[in-house]
C-alpha cells in the first residue's frame, strides 16, 4: 500500500500531502512522502484561542462523560492499529512490530485514561476546627501544548492527550517536523472518535505543521497552560526556562544514557536478550536505549562474547520486512553523530565492534548501520552524552558500589536496570543510595516500560512523569476547600482577632 493509500485509509485526503514547503522524507530510502503545508503564525495564534475556549466549555463537561470520547478514541485506534502502525514505520522508520506496539501504547494509555475519568480524586484532610471541613479538589488546568519527538511519533501525543482529555484540558500538538503525517493520521483518527461521541466543542486537539518557530510560539503563548515537552535536553534547556519566565507549568522528558548493570549471579541468557532489545531495538533511538552496560570483571568477557555473537546475527534492513529488527536512523544527521561519537570514543580508547554504515548500495538515501559495541577501559567523557544511535559502551567494575557510582555518575536520570539473582544486590540498587532514575528495574531491561507506571527521570532527563500513575495531577490544578457548617468563625492556629 501506498502512502496515498494509507493516508486515505486513516482518513486524511491525499490532496492535502502536497503543495507545501515541509518535505516529509520516510528514513526508509530517504523517498519524499508528502511537502505540506506549514501553519502561519496567525494560524497557529488562532488554534490556541480555538483551544482556549473549547476549554471553557470542556471543563464543564463531567469527567466520565469526557473519558467516552478517549473510549471512542481507543476504539478508532483498535480498529486502525495495523494501519497506523504502517505509517509509524513508513514515517519513522521502526520496525512493523514496534510501530503496532507503539499504536497499543496508545491504546493502553486510552483505557487508563477511561478508568481514571471515574477517578480523579482528591484527598479529605482532618481540620484543626470544630465544625470545618478541609478537602482538596482537582480541576481542569487548561490548554496544554504537547511537543512531541521523531521516535515515538503517537504514543507520546496520546499519553499526553488521553490524560489531558480526561482531566478537561484541550491540546494543541506540535509534533516533530520529521513526523507530521503520523500526526495528521491521529488528529483524522481523533476527528472519527468525535463524530462519534457527538458535543464536543470544536479545538479539543489541533494539531500545528510547523518547525521551531512554531513550537517557540506555543511555547511562549500564556494561554497554554501546560507545556508537554519530549525531545533533546538540548531542547528542553530551552523550553523550560522560556514557560518557567511566564509562570506556565512544563513537563519535561528529555535525554536518557541508560545503564544496564550486569553481576556475577546474573541470567546471561536472560540479560543478553534484554540488552540486545534494549541498545539495538528502535534503532537505538528510545529515550529509554539501553547505552552503557557495566559488567563485572568476572562475567564480562562471556557476555561480551555472547553479545557479539548476537549482534552478528541481527538483520537489518527494510522496517517492513517481516524479520527486520534493525531498521534505519532516522537521517543523515544521525548517521553523523553516530560516526561522531564513535570516533570520539575511539580517540578515547574505545575498541569498537560494528557501527559501520549498511545496505548503502540499496539504500543510497537510507543510514542504516551495524550495532556498535564500544568496550571502554574508562567511562570517558563520549560515554556521558546520548547519541541517538545503537551505540552500546561496554565497562567493567569489581565492587557493586563502584558500579552504582559509575552507574549516576552521568548527567541524566531516566532509566536503569541491574540482573542479578541476589536479593541484597538487586535491593541495593532500588534502595535510596542505588539507581539514581525514574525507571529502577531488576532482570528486565532499560526500554519498553508498560503505561501503567509513571514514565519519567531526574537530572537532566527533566523531572517530569507523564502516563501512568498519578501523572494526571500534571494536567490539573489542585484547589483546597475549607468549609465551615459552625454558627462560629474560629481562627487556624488559634488566632484571636478582636472578638471578645
Ligand atoms: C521515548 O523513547 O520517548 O519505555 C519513550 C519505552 C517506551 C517509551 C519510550 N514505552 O521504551
């Protein structure tokens, strides 16, 4: 099926992917898939007042009735997971069964989100006055802007947006500009699920075809009350000061150097096929890949070797092929920073294995590459810094509580792992003095976290969760109620304010 084909079959009309100036290239063999047509400024200044007021009226709506429109959605997306997850991989260039994986995600996430429309609650706190009630209530924030990455292209619009709907908030979209028809394709998918739900009011999500003065738009716009950003660190060292300077709330998920800790009693077995879906899975490009691998001298040269061997066999190729499991990067930049890192690890002592360029003679406009393990004597400065790219640095360690040093001693916090099949081991690194992330896990790897949990991590990972848990709280505000049913007016702390 064409592009064409399944733009249509996903409800977007063909004649709207032309004419442009935005050139939508699929990582697959660099061929053009469509030039849209970017939002002007004043087009974009006119989404967000659509957005502010659909909030007006939104908020007003009951929370469960708001949580049958993310059913409606969650039930367009059952019925079109094949189809999106085509075009997630056409676009983004991850392989069939990570981009239906992707398209679950969302509908995952719009099933919590249906649960949670009941939920919502808040807490009923003991007053210190007789006759009073003291209760916290959470409602609606406002409109949220969410700016969302190459690399999970829907997923991240929709655990943003299935929350926001719930919680009474619209959102305004500015997805990656290497990744709009994916957008295109949700917001036509979301329109159906509209249709279907019937009284909505219009602007719930929109979705913005722009570049970086778009996203600094909506950044900068006080009507968004919630800016959702996921991307470089790089990116969110901008966004966060810029809606920090206008009082505005963000929720940050920037760069992950994911550490996978390997000890002595460990699973091999287990622990190869981890790391191997974890550093090599998605191309190397999740937030969550698994980037450095901390083995202890006594099983390091067994691991190494079996990893090797498992790289060796790993087929690269067409992300639609049925036995694909390395797809392309993403484009050309990311094929540079790759041989970038490589040969900066290697002016470091690294002693690399793969990483070279694949399948160019049929894929002139295509980067694909061989996984790279980089066995490093130290962890050099290269290895502190996310490279988008299957890049996995290999070190050793003797002590547990040197590899948990060597483990936080990078700049960001987001995800981690240790195996082991000792209990005092595996409890070390979840306690306080352990992993430093927001994602903690023993004998499973660094990627692939279900919805149900919070997602997020520290430093320079941004601090924001988002998904699971009691993520929602970042999509309301937080009111406390203190009411009095006493015929008296007695003061907190026992103030005595000019009665008797
Ligand atoms: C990302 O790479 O931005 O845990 C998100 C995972 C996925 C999400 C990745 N559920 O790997």
């Amino acid at each position: 099926m064409n592009i064409n084909e399944l733009m249509q079959q996903l409800g977007v009309a063909p004649a709207t992917l032309q004419g442009g100036t935005l050139a939508v290239r699929s990582p697959i063999d660099g061929a053009q898939l469509a030039c849209l047509r970017e939002h002007s400024q004043a087009e974009i200044d006119a989404m967000i007042a659509r957005a502010h007021t659909a909030f007006g009226q939104w908020r007003t709506v009951p929370a469960p009735r708001r949580g049958e429109l993310v059913r409606l959605l969650g039930e367009e997306l059952r019925a079109n997971k094949d189809a999106l997850g085509r075009l997630v991989s056409m676009e983004a260039g991850k392989i069939l069964a990570e981009g239906q994986g992707e398209v679950q995600e969302m509908i995952d996430i719009c099933d919590f989100a249906v649960g949670l429309s009941r939920q919502l609650y808040g807490l009923v706190i003991a007053s210190e006055r007789p006759g009073h009630r003291m209760m916290e209530s959470w409602h609606p924030l406002g409109v949220v802007g969410v700016i969302s990455a190459f690399n999970f292209p829907v997923a991240v619009w929709s655990w943003n947006t299935a929350l926001a709907l719930v919680c009474g908030d619209p959102v305004v979209w500015k997805p990656s500009e290497k990744t709009p028809l994916t957008a295109l394709a949700c917001q036509a998918l979301f329109e159906r699920a509209l249709k279907r739900f019937g009284d909505a009011p219009d602007g719930l999500s929109q979705v913005i075809v722009g570049g970086r003065d778009a996203g600094v738009q909506l950044v900068d716009d006080p009507r968004v009350a919630l800016v959702s950003a996921t991307g470089s660190t790089r990116m969110g060292l901008e966004v966060g000061p810029r809606v920090a300077a206008r009082f505005g709330r963000s929720l940050l998920e920037l760069g992950g150097n994911n550490a996978i800790i390997v000890t002595p009693s460990a699973d091999l077995d287990l622990a190869t096929r981890a790391i191997l879906f974890g550093a090599v899975g998605t191309a190397g490009q999740r937030c969550t890949t698994t980037r450095r691998l901390i083995v202890h001298t006594e099983v390091r040269d067994e691991l190494v070797t079996r990893l090797k061997k498992a790289y060796a066999s790993i087929r690269i190729g067409s992300p639609l092929a049925a036995d694909t499991l390395l797809g392309p990067l993403i484009d050309r930049a990311a094929f540079d920073a790759m041989q970038g890192a490589l040969e900066r690890a290697r002016a470091e002592g690294g002693k690399i294995t793969g990483g070279e360029r694949a399948l160019a003679q049929e894929y002139p406009d295509g980067y694909y590459v061989t996984p790279a393990l980089v066995e490093m004597a130290t962890q050099s400065s290269t290895v502190h810094h996310e490279t988008f790219a299957p890049i996995l640095y290999v070190m050793a360690y003797t002590t547990l509580d040197e590899a948990v040093t060597m483990h936080n001693a990078v700049p960001q916090g987001l995800s981690s792992a240790i195996f082991t099949n000792d209990l005092r081991e595996a409890e070390q690194f979840l306690s306080a003095a352990g992993s430093d992330c927001g994602i903690a896990n023993v004998n499973i790897g660094t990627s692939g976290a279900e919805i149900g949990g919070a997602f997020g991590g520290e430093k320079e990972t941004g601090g924001g969760r988002e998904s699971g848990s009691d993520a929602w709280k970042a999509y309301m505000r937080r009111a406390t109620n203190t009411i009095n049913y006493s015929r008296a007016l007695p003061l907190a702390q026992g103030i005595r304010f000019g009665d008797d």
